[in-house]
C-alpha cells in the first residue's frame, strides 16, 4: 500500500496570502476554511478536493512555513 | 532578470492569431516589468494617432517582476493601453490572483492589438494561447461572465479571468477591465478599449513555475514582514471615533510618519476607515469638489460612513495575491435594499467618497447597492461619482433640466435618482448616453464645465489638493492625469524614500502652507515620490506597501533577491524616473500636450473655501509642475522630456531592442 503525503496546514502564522493556492499545479487547493477567531474573518488555505499529486509545491512556497507534508494519520 | 518569465504573448485579433516573443534581459534591467515594460512595449509599437479604439491601439496586460517569487504585496497586474478617456497614455491597475496567473501561462504581459469581427476571448495555459468565440457570454455582466467562463474552463487549476462588463462592452470611456468578481482595473477607459476589440474575456489556467534567483531570501524577507502585520491589533469598535481624529489631521502640519500606520488601519478596516477621517479633514472633496468640512455636515456624515457598519456586514476578509494584510472583504448586504443582489467586494473608500458625500448622499445601503452595479458592469467609480456629482449641480443650478435628464430629480442626496443615473450610463440609455464618457464630454455638450471636474480629460481621485498640494503636482503632471495613486504628503512622509535615494530630501515638519510654494525641495520631494511609484508599480506591489514605507516594506532588499542583482536605491529610483519619461513621451507622441493638462479652478482653490480646513487655501500648482518637470530633465514650459535626458537615461538604445 503506497503512503501518499499530503499537505498539513498549520494555521497560526498563516496570512491567508494564497501563495500556496496558486503555487498548486492541479488546484487541489482553495482558500475556504474560515478562520476560528471571528475577529480578522480570513479565510484559510485547504485541500478541497482529491487531486494533490503529493510535489509539495504549496509547502515550498509558503513564506510563513505554515503548511507540512505529512502522511495523513488515519487512526 | 531571473525573477521573469522572459517572454511576451502578442495577439492580433485582427488576424486571429498568437506569437511569442522572447524580451531582452537589458529590457528588464532598464525598466523592470509591469507598467514598465508596458510602457517599453507601447511606445515602440503604437503609432502617432492611433485611434484609441481603433486596431492600432494595443492593450496590454502585464504582471510584476516581482509577482509569484514569495515577495509580499506584489502580486497587482497593470492594464497598459493608449486611453480613449484622454487620448494619452492610459493605465490601470488591480490585485486579485490574475498577475501570477499572466506568469503562470509562461509570459510577463500580453499585448493585444487588432480588432475581432465578433466577441471572442483569449484562453491560455501550459500548452500555449487559442483565441475562442464569445458570443455567449456577451451580454453578461463581469460577475457572471467571469462564473461561467471559470465553470466551463474547469477540471483542473482553477482559471483566473480579466473580463469586461456592460460598460466595456458599450465602448463607454469610463469602464475598466474586472476579475475576482468585480474588482476593477478601473481608470483611463481601458475596459472601452478591450471592448473595441470585441474581446469579452482573458481567461488563464497555466501551471509553469515562476523564477526567482534566491527564494530563501525572499521568504525570509517575507515572512519578517508577516510576522509584523500578523502582531497587529487594536481594540474593537474605534471605528466610530475615527473621524474625531480627522478634525485633528486637518489641523496637522506636513511630518514624518510610521509607516505601520495605514497598515493598522486597512489591516481592521480596509480602505473605508479613511472615509471619516476624509471627511473631517478636508482630504475627502465634498459636494462635487465644491464645498469644505466647514461648509458642511461633515460628521453627520462620517458617521453615515462609519467603517464600523462595514465590519459588521463582512462575511470573510478577502486578500488579494501574496498579500498579508487583507483590506478586502466580502459584504452581506442581504439587509439592505439592493436589488437581487446579496453580496458585495468591500467598497473602496474611493467609491463611498464618490457616491456618498461628493453627492451629499449620507445612505449608507445606497453606497453598497452602487458599488455592486458599477463593479459588474465594470465601470469607474470615481469618474462616474464625479460626473453624477458634476449632473447634480448643473441640475440643482437650472443649467440640466428636468427633461434632459430624462425625468430624473438630480437634487443633492436623492440617491435613487443617483442609481436609476448609473443604470442608464452603464446601458447609454437616454441623457445616460451623454454621461457614460466621462464629465469632460458631457460638460461639452450640456455647458457646466465650471463645474466638470477633470484633470486633462480624467476624474480625479477622491483627495483634495487643498489638502494636500503635493497631490496636485502629480493630479496634473502624471501622464496618465487624475490619479491620486503617485504622490502626497501624506505617504511622502510615511516612506522615507531618503533613506535609499541619496537625492531624495527628508521629511520634515513644516506647515501645509509651505507645500503650496514651487521650490527646488518640493520639484525633488514629487520626483522622488513619482520615481519610487514607477518603480513599485514595475514590480508588481501595491499602493499600501508603498504607504508602508521603505523600512517595513523592503522593496529594494526583495528586487535584489529576487533578481540576482545587487543594487543600490539610487539605481532602482533611476528605473523608475525611466519608466515615468518614457510615459511622458508617449504623450508627446501621440500630441497629448502635457502643458494644456491643469487642475479645474476649484481644485486650485479659486475661489478659496471660506470656513474649516482649507479655508483659503489657493494652490500654485503650475509653477509647481514646472519645477516638476525640470527636476526630472524635461522642459519646464512644454513639459517634454529633454533629448539629453532621454538619452542619460539610455532610452534611445532601449527603443532600438
């Protein structure tokens, strides 16, 4: 069974700049994920559908080193 | 330049058909990307007396040097063409996701001439450019169209689209070029051009990777940056006491600033927290330019205005590109009466200004319900609020009649008369038809140029030069005229150009009333400001991190970086008087004579206002501009750039590339 690794957003520096959005070569990614706050409403980075091809390419781009790729823990 | 794509797609509708070209590396080092190489491009390849809306005229779309390399804030794509508005060069800017997706395709900027005999749209991605039919989609408004083109371009990376709305596509001279649904490239008619064109849309889904000579510098420089703005808080509800510290401003001498400023306010409230301070200050023009804060209900109306309503309303923050900071948002305006209409872009507070107090319209809905018309029929907020402003007091002074208005009572505040105006400027429906070209066109046909506000053929921007003079330097000496994107005392002050342009004089604090002299000073305070604006627009970034100033926002350290080079600020300010001389010689090209453009009598101060702020205040803003020009090595009389300077700058030589 292959392990993919996917991204895993860490959302406390994240600026919701959308580098990693346009940086994703399928458009796996969107900001949609709204933010827990309240107070800056933004909107997050998340995988929101099943094309991540695993190049790690959002990670790579992130400049707040907000996003990891992982494989995904399914306990 | 490693940061660049190296490459331009050129497009002739005309002909149906798509080239590639590749761009010197000196090209780029002499005038960067973005309206440079924009400017580069349209000099060479315009003829003299090119109709604007004829095949001759090119539009240009091209992103930043800067765009898609980490860098922060540089992620806005500038619309370039030969303006119909004012028969000069024509410009535009916007942010959105649109200017990496122009690099993404593989190319720095697309220039696009020729006209389709029927509507058509441009698809690029990785595989190249295809020009396709578009006569479903014409007829939509920029919001729909751009719905539909991305559904139907679907399957993979989601496409970013630049598409025109009713007012582009009705050739109306005040309509910009929209993405992201509704936000707008707004000035100069580039929206009028592209829909001379018949070209409904520009639809992009490429995937390359975009350059960059050191990604780790510049992430590092980034995420400084981030980690200031991210610490950024203030407490709740201070909206409503801004305009409080408005009345203070207007009282404040010129100073030096911190530039964190304006990021603290657009961070909590976006552009619309300047609407209480514009109004009680003097910087925000009242009653279609004609009246002060002393002169009228200011705080009754900056609080009609409070940004506090706004945060109240807003659903999500919306970001544009690469930008941390976030002015934007989108509004729930289902509790007012707008229409079919349920959601609205934040309004700029340009477009409040615009539609709010110039037209003594204290509807707070109103505003809203405006700013979603105009953005999805794509056209110019602030040309259109000043040519309603300047239909209401012809109206109100019996020089428009209730029969050429068509029925409409144009009275100071009837803001439903304002709306059912726009409808018919976005459709040239009627006495709209006279209004959909802008108030210069409009005042020649109807009489009331006293009362037409312009700067050589443009709406001005909602600042009033009595506020600030330097602004009226660059409302008249920038060759796109109008703009209040290039220079003011406000962001002269918050910059600290001085320290990275040896020539650049400190700000110091001194009396507004020693901005209105043409001194030596001044001519190298708005060459420095005009220069270091060429430059962040060759980059791709925004007004708001040039407002952040040179220490918070690290333009030169991020072009270094990005681009392998290792030069110092005097270098860059030098690319940026390039890219403003060869604009102004675009102007001399095409007879736009720079000389003949001046600031309406009102925005001089003649009369002179006789309560509040800029109680008699009368600008000296001729002599100013000429001093302008001779700093920057053109006549001081005629405004053209001199042939020495053109060539210490080494334009000859780049025109021959």
């Amino acid at each position: 069974m292959a392990f993919k690794k996917t991204p895993d957003f860490h959302y406390e520096n994240c600026v919701s700049c959308s580098i990693c959005v346009q940086a994703c070569p399928v458009g796996a990614l969107d900001l949609t994920r709204p933010g827990k706050s309240g107070r800056y409403r933004n909107l997050f980075p998340q995988l929101v559908n099943d094309r991540c091809i695993s190049c790690g390419l959002c990670a790579k781009s992130c400049p707040m080193e907000c996003i990891l790729m992982v494989i995904p823990y399914e306990g | 330049m490693k940061s660049c794509m190296g490459k331009i797609l050129k497009v002739d509708l005309t002909s149906g058909t798509t080239t590639i070209e590749n761009i010197p590396d000196e090209v780029y080092e002499a005038v960067l990307s973005g309206k440079g190489l924009g400017a580069w491009y349209l000099y060479k390849n315009i003829p003299a007396g090119a109709d604007p809306l004829g095949p001759e005229n090119i539009l240009g779309f091209c992103s930043g040097a800067l765009t898609g390399t980490g860098t922060f804030m540089a992620g806005r794509f500038t619309v370039v063409c030969k303006s119909p508005l004012t028969g000069g060069w024509g410009d535009a800017n916007c942010g959105g996701v649109f200017s990496p997706a122009i690099k993404q395709c593989g190319y720095d900027a697309i220039f696009i001439s020729g006209i389709s005999e029927k509507p058509v749209y441009l698809y690029c991605n990785n595989k190249g450019a295809e020009i396709r039919d578009a006569s479903e989609y014409w007829g939509l408004d920029a919001v729909e169209a751009e719905n539909k083109l991305i559904e139907e371009n679907s399957g993979g990376k989601i496409p970013r689209v630049a598409v025109i709305g009713r007012a582009g596509e009705n050739l109306s001279l005040i309509s910009g070029i929209c993405n992201e649904e509704g936000r707008i490239a707004a000035r100069s008619g580039v929206g009028a051009v592209m829909g001379s064109k018949k070209l409904k849309a520009v639809v992009l889904a490429g995937s390359r990777p975009i350059p960059c000579a050191d990604p780790e510098a510049v992430k590092a420089l980034s995420k400084e940056l981030g980690r200031k703005i991210n610490k950024i808080k203030i407490p709740k509800g201070l909206g409503g006491a801004i305009w409080a510290a408005g009345i203070g401003m207007g009282k404040m001498p010129s100073m030096p600033l911190d530039g964190s400023m304006t990021t603290i306010l657009f961070r909590e409230w976006g552009t619309p927290s300047n609407t209480p301070l514009a109004i009680t200050s003097g910087d925000g023009p009242l009653k279609n330019w004609g009246a002060g804060p002393g002169e009228m209900h200011g705080i009754r109306h900056a609080m009609a205005f409070n940004p506090e309503k706004i945060n109240k309303i807003e659903e999500a923050k919306y970001h544009c590109y690469s930008c941390p900071l976030g002015c934007g948002g989108r509004l729930d305006i289902s509790g007012f009466e707008c229409g079919d209409y349920y959601e609205t872009h934040k309004p700029e507070y340009e477009t409040i200004q615009a539609f709010g107090p110039l037209c003594v319209n204290d509807d707070f809905g109103s505003v809203l319900y405006m700013n979603e018309i105009l953005n999805r029929a794509g056209m110019d907020t602030i040309s259109a609020g000043n040519t309603v402003a300047w239909a209401i007091e012809c109206y109100e002074n019996g020089i428009l009649t209730k029969e050429q208005t068509d029925g409409l009572e144009l009275k100071w505040g009837n803001y439903e008369a304002e709306i059912e105006l726009i409808r018919k400027m976005i459709e040239r429906d009627g006495f709209g038809n006279d209004l959909a070209d802008g108030v210069k066109r409009a005042s020649e046909k109807y009489g009331g140029k006293e009362y037409a506000m312009h700067v050589g053929g443009q709406e001005p921007g909602m600042h009033d030069t009595r506020n600030d003079p330097q602004l009226g330097i660059h409302m008249v000496a920038e060759p796109a005229p109008g703009k209040h994107t290039i220079g003011m005392a406000i962001q002269y002050g918050a910059m600290s150009i001085c320290d990275i342009c040896s020539w650049a004089p400190p700000a110091t604090i001194h009396s507004k009333k020693n901005d209105i002299e043409a001194t030596e000073e001044m001519a190298l305070i708005s060459k420095a400001n005009a220069c270091y604006s060429m430059l962040m627009d060759g980059i791709g970034s925004c007004y708001y991190a040039e407002m952040m100033g040179v220490h918070m926002y690290k333009a030169i350290e991020y072009i270094n970086a990005a681009a392998g080079w290792e030069y110092d600020g005097d270098h860059y300010m030098e690319i940026g008087a390039r890219i403003q001389t060869i604009r102004q010689m675009f102007n001399v090209k095409h007879g736009y004579e720079p000389s003949e453009v001046k600031l309406p009598e009102r925005m001089q101060g003649k009369p002179p206002l006789k309560n509040g702020p800029l109680k008699g205040v009368t600008l000296k803003t001729d002599e100013q501009v000429a001093m302008h020009w001779k700093a920057f090595g053109w006549d001081e009389k005629s405004g053209h750039p001199l042939p020495e300077t053109i060539e210490e700058l080494g334009i000859n030589r780049l025109m021959e590339m």
